[in-house]
C-alpha cells in the first residue's frame, strides 16, 4: 500500500548531515527542488482521488465505467456496484472466489456449492427485491469460465420481487434460462448459466 506523504520539505531538511543543517540559504535551495516533489505527489493523490470508485460523483463514475466497459445502469449507488463488478469481472480467473465475491456485492450474502470441476451454484441468503437479474447473470456469465454451469438460485419472498418475470402465472424462463420454479410467489427461482 501506498502512504500519502504531506511533508517531504520538513523529511528532506531532517536528513540534512549536520554540516549543513544551520545554512538557511543552503537549506532554502533543498527546500525549493524538494517543493516540486511534493507539489507532484499532491497532484497524482488528487488525481487518485477524483476517481475512487468509492466517492466519485456520476460523471467521474460514468468516465470509469467507460474505462472498465461498464454503461451507466440503474441509481448512482447501484452504478458504483456495477462499476465495481466489472472492474472484478475483467480481472477475473473464473475461480470460485471470484464469482462468490461478484455475486456478494450484487445479492448480497450468498451460499456457493461447487458440484465438481464442470457445475456451480450459488445461492442469495437474502430478500433480492430490487436487483436486475438479466444484468447479474450477464456479468456473471462473463467472470465465470468458459463450459462451467453456474446456477444462481433463491428463494422468492414478494409477488413483485424483480427477480420474477411473470409474478402469479406458471414456470416461464427468458431466452438465458432463467425461469422460476414453481406457480406463485413462493419458492425458488433459478438462473442457469451456460
């Protein structure tokens, strides 16, 4: 980790040998060049702080998202979820760590089981009302490697919960396989992923 160093003027006269520590003109030359080197240090952390994925505003997000490939998406909060993601999506190496990590930032807490080398699923502890499904099985389809099975399943708790795409009627799945399992509200919805 990188410290923020505020005083190299106060560090680089400290480090003075003894012969020159009281030559005021001496030590005001020092202090002029090693000015420079904080006044750049002062401009890279600027710079690095304008664009934390943490405090950026939208049009510092919409600039990272850019850069991570990620459009702008939902509220200002779920963008800098989003923005995260990709960044872990682009850096992933399909491992399940990964993919748990992707997924708790999207659904919150989650259950991972692995079935072997080919199959995994994961499974939201918690309420997903709100989430975009087609948006966290598409990013989830991109960290995950290429014929792994990845199943994201969870529990329905409200008739309008987002995950469901035809509240009250019969299964129905969308063209990626994602389909609720039972009639109704209640019961369990599954992603398939290929």
């Amino acid at each position: 980790m990188i410290t923020r160093i505020t005083n190299h003027v106060q560090q680089g006269l400290a480090r003075l040998i003894s012969r020159y520590q009281n030559k005021p003109r001496f030590a005001a030359w020092c202090a002029s060049h090693i000015q420079q080197s904080q006044s750049f240090e002062n401009a890279c952390w600027q710079l690095a702080d304008a664009l934390d994925v943490d405090t950026a505003d939208m049009a510092r997000l919409t600039l990272l998202g850019k850069i991570v490939g990620q459009p702008p998406r939902g509220s200002l909060e779920q963008f800098r979820s989003y923005v995260k993601v990709r960044i872990l999506v682009n850096k992933s190496k399909a491992k399940p760590q990964n993919l748990i990590k992707i997924a708790t930032i999207l659904l919150g807490p989650v259950t991972f089981t692995a079935w072997g080398r080919a199959a995994i699923t994961i499974e939201a502890d918690n309420d997903v009302t709100g989430k975009d499904p087609d948006y966290v099985v598409a990013l989830l389809r991109l960290a995950k490697g290429a014929g792994i099975k990845l199943d994201l399943t969870y529990t329905a708790t409200a008739a309008d919960d987002a995950f469901s795409f035809a509240p009250g009627t019969a299964s129905i799945a969308d063209g990626r396989g994602f389909a609720s399992s039972t009639v109704g509200t209640d019961g369990g919805y599954l992603a398939s992923v290929r």
